[in-house]
C-alpha cells in the first residue's frame, strides 16, 4: 500500500488532475451541487471507472445526488441504506470494494444490475466527525479497479467533504439545501427534480397520481452572453427562473435542469386541456423583454410537455415525451421566424 501512495503522489498526471479539481471547486464556492458534479465528471477520466455516484443518507435510505456515465440515468434514485454497499460504508465509516456484485452477500443488484454494473469501490464522505454520504466509482467489468484506482477515490473523498465542511458549515439543513438546489436560482437542481420526479411515478405507490411534466429551453442565451457578457446571461436566467416560478402552486417542483434549461413537475393535471391551459399561461409569462441595468433584452422560451401516465408510464418514456414536445415548439418558432423574415424582405 504504501507503493500505491507514492504511485499516486508522484504520478504528474494525477497531481495535474487534483490541482485541477481543486480550481474547479474554488470556482463553485459554496455551490456544493456544482462541487458534486464537478466530482463525479471528474473521477472517470483518472480511474478504471466508467461513472461516478455521489450518494447522501437521508434518513433509511441513500439517495443519487450526483452521477455520470453509465450511472446518469440513476439520477436521484432512492436505495435503502441495509441494501446497499454505500449504506454499509456510511455505517462502517471506511472504503469498501466489490469486484463482482453478482456473488457478493452483501449487495442487492437493484440499481447497479440495471446499468449492467459488476464492480463498485465506495468511499466514505466524513463531514465535520459524521459520515453523511458516500462516493462510488463503479465499472461493467468484474475486477475493474487497481489499488491506485481506491487511493484516487480517497483523495477526492477528502475533497468532497472538505467542500461539505466549508459550504455547509455544519448545519445539516443547510447541507441539505446545498445539495439539492441551484445557486444562481435557488430553484431545485436536477438531482432533486429526478428524485422527486421517480418518488411521484413510483410504480408502488397506492395510487396514481396524474402528474404533469413541463421541459422548459430558454431561447437566445447564447446570443445574450455573446453580445451582453455573462452578467447579462446569468441576469436573464434568474428572471426567467423567477417568471417560471410564478405560475405552478407551491406543491408543484420547479427546478433548474442545467444551463438554460428548467423542469417543472405539475401534481393533480386532471387532463390534458389542464396541461396545455398552463403551457400557454406559461408561454405568455416567459415571452416578455425584460430590463438589465440599460439595455432591454428579450426573452422567449420553448416549453414541451407530457402528461403521466398517459404520455409514458416511467421517468425515461415522460422525459422523452416532453423533450419531443419542446422541440417541436422550437422548430414552429423557428419555421415562423423565418417566415416572418422572408415577408419582411419581399415588403422592402
């Protein structure tokens, strides 16, 4: 082990790596969601891994808050602790190690079977003198990961959790908040969204509850932070942020999915007239200029929707429903701004 420590210490590549994740989380400040995914996007390109979990203890149960590779689509899934090697290193408070998942007592498959996961090495994410979560590097081959691949998974533990340390700063209400909302909007991020979004189309929930989902694209970011600068973009995703918000009741999930794009979850759509009168109200909200110091910049906004269940009985078959939907609205928009070009020029 010790050869494995100066491997490790001494190999420029993962020291460049590690400088490299240290800027990037300097970046992030106390925007711990932004240090989570920073993590997992990270911890693949330097290890046998093909993807990275972040998971937090919540209760009984562990819950995805961050994922890349073969494990994104488990994004804000929820395992129980007693099921789960992550909960039993959570418990333990040390790195624990499958080689084949298949034969080992301790795993139930769930999740990890379903993304053809065979190895998994977790690690413990210590927060002020308690284990609240854990990092998981995981590969489809049996025997994936080398003594190296472990020592890179404690280092960047170490940086996960000192970044708990400093943003939380040993509120667990306010750690809790770090990990599950945006810090440009305050809206909930994509972890929270996915979490709560699997939670209400649970196919063992008792009843089922007809739910609406909106997919929501800004329209001209790019062009906003090309010739206003940064500022202005960041200005302009906060208002729509806001404008977003004002429409679905408190109940409802507003969340920003990344970039320029938002998520809403709409509990209690009777049926899809419902859906399309909010769609509209929303398009109305959203399609509005708005002022940034003294310059009028102007907002639009593609929305798609669908509705569960009749739109798909699952996360993936609703999200790709409303994703199709959205960019139908974006190319209608398009097809009749250059329409609208086109007369503009035959007039003059």
């Amino acid at each position: 082990m010790a050869d494995v420590e100066r491997s490790v210490s001494t190999d420029p590549f993962i020291l460049m790596e590690i400088i490299r994740l240290q800027t990037e989380i300097a970046k992030h400040g106390l925007d711990l969601s932004g240090v989570v995914n920073a993590v997992v996007e990270r911890i693949p390109t330097i290890t046998n891994a093909e993807g990275a979990i972040v998971e937090y203890a919540e209760g009984d149960e562990m819950v995805f808050r961050g994922a890349s590779g073969i494990t994104r689509p488990l994004l804000g899934m929820r395992i129980k602790r007693d099921a789960s090697l992550s909960g039993r290193c959570v418990r333990e408070g040390q790195i624990l190690r499958s080689d084949d998942i298949l034969t080992d007592p301790r795993i139930d498959g769930g999740p990890c079977e379903q993304a053809g996961i065979r190895s998994i090495v977790v690690a413990p994410l210590k927060h002020d003198g308690s284990t609240v979560g854990a990092v998981k590097i995981v590969s489809t081959a049996t025997y994936a990961f080398t003594a190296r691949d472990v020592r890179v998974l404690e280092l960047m533990s170490d940086l996960i959790a000192a970044a708990m340390f400093y943003a939380a700063r040993n509120e667990t209400n306010a750690l809790y908040l770090q990990a599950t909302h945006d810090s440009l909007t305050g809206l909930a991020n994509r972890s929270l969204f996915f979490d709560r979004l699997r939670h209400r189309v649970s196919p063992g929930r008792r009843q089922i509850e007809h739910l609406g989902i909106l997919i929501i694209d800004m329209d001209g970011l790019k062009h906003v932070n090309d010739n206003c600068g940064h500022r202005a973009g960041d200005a302009a995703i906060r208002e729509m942020a806001l404008r977003i918000s004002r429409i679905p009741r408190k109940t409802d999930v507003v969340a920003r999915l990344g970039g320029d794009e938002f998520g809403v979850i709409l509990g209690e759509i009777s049926d899809q007239v419902d859906l399309l009168a909010i769609v509209e109200r929303l398009s109305r909200e959203t399609d509005q200029p708005f002022r940034f110091e003294d310059r009028t910049l102007h907002l639009t906004a593609s929305i798609g929707h669908a509705r569960f269940p009749d739109d798909g009985s699952d996360v993936d078959a609703l999200l790709e429903a409303a994703d199709r939907s959205m960019y139908e609205m974006k190319r209608t928009r398009t097809l009749r701004s250059s329409q609208s070009e086109l007369s503009h020029k035959h007039v003059f």
